[in-house]
C-alpha cells in the first residue's frame, strides 16, 4: 500500500493541489499588488502547467506515442496563449 | 500486453485505452477551446461587467470542487496502477473514492446553483451568468456521464481475472475522466480566479 | 446479394448533402442563417424582396431530405449485421434516423409557407420563421438518439474485422456531443448560442455534414466488404 501511494501519480498530485493553492493566492493579491493583469496571466500559466501535469502523469501522455504527446501538448500551449491573448485585448 | 508492458515501462510507447476513444477525447477538447475562447473573447468586449458580476460568485465553492477533481482523479490514476500491479482489489476501492468526490462535486454544484438562484441571479440575468451556467452545465454533464462510466468501470475491475478488453476499458474510462477533471481545472482559472 | 441496392442508398447521402447544402446556400440565401435578432419589418422585407429565390431554394432543400431516409436504411442493414436477430439498436436508430427527415420537412414547409404570401402581417412572418428555425436548429434529441444508437452498436461489434471500425463508434458519440448545445438557442437572440451562432449554427453545421461525408465511405466500405465475403464463400462452396 505504501509503495502504491508513494509514486509518481501521487506527488504530481500534491504539485496538482500546492498549484491550486498558488493560484488562489495570485487571484488574491499575492506578489503582484494591484497589477491584477499579470496576477491573471500568472494563474493562466499555471493553470495550463497543470493541464500538462495531468495530460502526462495522470492521462499517462508521457508514454503514448509521439503524435498524440505532440498533440495534447500543442493544444495546452495554444490555448494558453490565445486565453492570454483574448484576455488581454480587453485590457 | 499488459504484463510486458508493466515489466518495461519506459522502454516502449503505450497507449492507454483504445485510441477511438482519444478521438473522442480530442474532439471535445477542441470543442471546449472554442467555448473557453468565446468567454474570454466577450468578456474583453465588457471586462467591467464580468468582474463585477464574477464577484457574486462564491469562489470558496469553487476552490473546494477544484481538491475534489483532482483528488477524483488521482483516484482513478492510482486505481489504473493498482491494477497493473496485480492488486484488483484495490483498484474497486480507489474507483469507488474517485465515484464518491465526483459525486461531492455535483453536491456542491447543486448547493451553488441553488444559492445563485435565490440570489436570482438566472441564465438570462447577463453574458457572464449566461456563460458561467453554460460552462459549469455542460462541464456537469460531463461528470454525470463521468460518474456513470465510473461506476461501469468498478464492476468491471470486480472480475476474478481482467481481459485485456477490460483493461482497454479500464484506461479508457480513466483516460475521459481526466480529462473532465482537466477541464474543469481551466473552468476554475477563467470563471473564479481570472480578474 | 443486393449490393448495387445498398450502394445507391448509401449514395443517397452524399446527394442529400450536396442538393440541400445547394438549395440553402446560394438558391434561398439562408446562409449564414437568418438573424433572431432581425425586426418584424427587416424581416418581412427579407421575405418580401427574396420570395421567390426562398421558394425555389426551399422546393429544393426539400426535395432532397427523402435522401436521408434510404442512407438510415442502408445503415440499419450493417447494423443487423453486427446485432443479429434481436436487433433493438438497430431499430433504434431507424425509428429516430427517420424522424430526422420528418424534423426537417417541418422546418422548410415553415419557410415556405412564410414565402408563400409573403405579404402578410410582419408579425406572423416573423412567427413562422422563427418556428422554422427552431424546429430545425433545437430538436437535436432524435439526432443524438441515431448517433448514440449507430456510437453503441458499433462498439458492441465482437467479430475479428469488426463492419465498422471502432473509431467510428465514438466519432458519433463526438458528433452527438457537438448537437447538445443546439437546444439552448431557447434562450438568445445574439452571441454564439443564437441559431445563427457559433454553437448552435456553424460547429452543428459542419459535423452534422461532415457525418453525411464520413458515414458514406464508412457504410460503402462495409457494403463492398460485404459482397467480397459473399463472393469469396459463393467460391468456396
């Protein structure tokens, strides 16, 4: 049982949760002050590390075959990018 | 299949599931892109509106579904490697927790929607209400069809001795509710955090 | 063997797409989709100076919607394949597989009654039109019903070289998906969940045509499988 629990899946998941936990606090004013427009682009960032996180270690992508890894990672960096982008043409 | 690859996992690639289902995975993520970039796209035509409307929401509730999806599908991962390392019994266990933070998640929704409601604050109160119902709702969908597809999985892995179609089914159900969990990780950010 | 029969039917859905993409786009002109959030008089004028246009446009998108119906039937024979003798699925996806055609005859004979005196009270026009397109765009339930029906089938196909491949299984579960958001057209008038929108008009749109285009070489290949293993166990026997 211990073995079981202590593996890769299960610190991905306390990265998973110390993540959550860094991003509700940039949501909350910590490190940028009033720049809510970076605190915002940082939570996107992170929020979009740990779509990757879950991509590889949970969805197991790490190990799939090349094309698919290609893909899933593609599609988290551009949709970080185009949330950041349409989020900041409002600005 | 199974057995070698557990006895070399790095030395060759490994598709979980069968690869229809990462089809189907693909597919509604793209749909989902399209839906997380029309948000963020109306909410820069009328950023004063959605933040102040984003104040209503009780970002507590949110933060509280966050633990449980990802606690849900640590579950599930850690139930697909029970399972390859011949411990089945666990894997029902670790299946059912991963059913029962599912099902915490749509309590808390529903505890949510009905505060909204009282609030009246409805679908048709303005844009970011408008997209904060159709998000979560068709995010919810997926966890109840999540949840069913979970619940099939535990009564497949009871089996005495897995085929390897039913570890094909074991992964690809694990694999769908990841990606609900994924989803619901980027619903987060752009509903409650995003300011 | 009545291959070349199930060939022609399969064909059916290619030309369905192409007349009633035709009668659509360039003959009525209803392409993008005529805003919900047009006025009484805008839209009266709509009708009144494109009556004509919108009638033969109309005639001919229905026309075409028999052509759904042999494709349902050329489907269903594949299935039966798969399902044997207590084939629910398969009835399944015939019995909702024809009401599509039905949802559609009500849709267009909307518009053309709206074109048929299009000097009516502005207000009844626009009630007509709207009752149109909701009819057409909102009842997605008989179109998920096939889908999930053909989706499950498919899946449930145990033999060595399935009739269907697998993918094909969840290509409809995914087409299924794109349709939900149709039923919230209910609720706007503009933005991407208005008839004309994104959600409900343009993704449905094209997986909903892209299906016909899929489904066709999907159903023809099994079709041609199919009399090759009827010609092969003719030889051999």
């Amino acid at each position: 049982m211990r073995t079981l629990l202590l593996n890769r899946i299960s610190i991905v998941w306390v990265l998973l949760i110390l993540a959550t936990a860094l991003s509700w606090q940039f949501g909350h004013g910590l490190g940028f002050g009033d720049a809510y427009q970076y605190a915002t682009s940082a939570i996107l960032v992170i929020t979009f590390v740990k779509v990757r996180f879950v991509f590889l270690d949970f969805m197991e992508v790490r190990r799939a075959p090349l094309p698919l890894r290609v893909a899933f990672e593609a599609w988290a960096v551009v949709a970080c990018g185009v949330l950041i982008f349409l989020y900041w043409s409002g600005l | 299949m199974s057995s070698t690859t557990k006895l070399s996992p790095a030395a060759e690639s490994h598709l979980p599931g069968e690869a229809g289902v990462w089809m189907f995975i693909i597919g509604d993520m793209l749909m989902f892109s399209l839906l997380f970039s029309v948000f963020v796209y109306y909410r820069a035509d009328d950023v004063a509106l959605f933040a102040s409307s984003q104040q209503a929401l009780n970002q507590t509730y949110g933060l509280f579904n966050t633990i449980l999806m990802l606690t849900s599908s640590w579950f599930v991962a850690l139930a697909i490697h029970a399972q390859r390392h011949q411990l089945a019994h666990l894997t029902t266990r670790f299946l059912i927790g991963a059913v029962l933070c599912g099902l915490g998640f749509i309590v808390v929704k529903v505890f949510e929607y009905g505060e909204k409601f009282a609030a009246d604050l409805t679908i048709v109160t303005n844009d970011f209400f408008m997209y904060y119902y159709l998000l979560t709702g068709i995010h919810l969908l997926h966890v109840v069809i999540g949840i069913i597809v979970l619940l099939y999985l535990c009564t497949v892995s009871r089996g005495p001795e897995l085929s390897q179609g039913d570890v094909n089914m074991l992964e690809s159900g694990a694999s769908f509710w990841h990606m609900v969990d994924m989803l619901w990780i980027v619903l987060f950010a752009l509903l409650y955090l995003m300011r | 063997m009545n291959t070349r029969a199930q060939l022609v039917c399969a064909w059916c859905a290619i030309a369905f797409a192409v007349i009633f993409t035709i009668g659509l786009w360039p003959l009525a002109g209803m392409m993008p989709p005529i805003a919900p959030s047009l006025t009484e008089a805008e839209l009266a004028d709509f009708y009144a100076s494109n009556t004509l246009s919108i009638r033969f446009g109309v005639l001919v998108m229905m026309s075409s919607i028999g052509l759904m119906l042999p494709l349902v039937a050329v489907i269903a024979v594949q299935m039966k394949r798969i399902e044997g003798e207590h084939s629910v699925l398969t009835y399944g996806q015939i019995s909702s597989g024809s009401l599509n055609a039905l949802i559609f005859v009500v849709a267009t004979t909307c518009w053309t009654v709206a074109a048929f005196r299009p000097d009516r009270d502005p207000q009844l026009v626009m009630l007509l039109n709207d009752f149109g397109w909701i009819v057409f765009l909102m009842t997605f339930t008989t179109f998920i019903t096939q889908n999930f029906c053909i989706g499950f089938c498919v899946l449930s196909d145990k033999r060595e070289e399935p009739i269907f491949p697998r993918w094909f299984g969840f290509y409809n579960f995914w087409v299924a998906v794109s349709f939900i958001p149709g039923g919230l057209l209910t609720f706007f008038k503009t933005g991407p969940f208005a008839w004309n929108g994104l959600f409900v008009w343009w993704i449905p749109f094209l997986m909903f045509f892209g299906w016909y285009i899929v489904t066709f070489v999907m159903v023809r290949k099994a079709v041609i499988r199919q009399s090759e293993e009827s010609d092969g166990l003719a030889a051999t026997a």
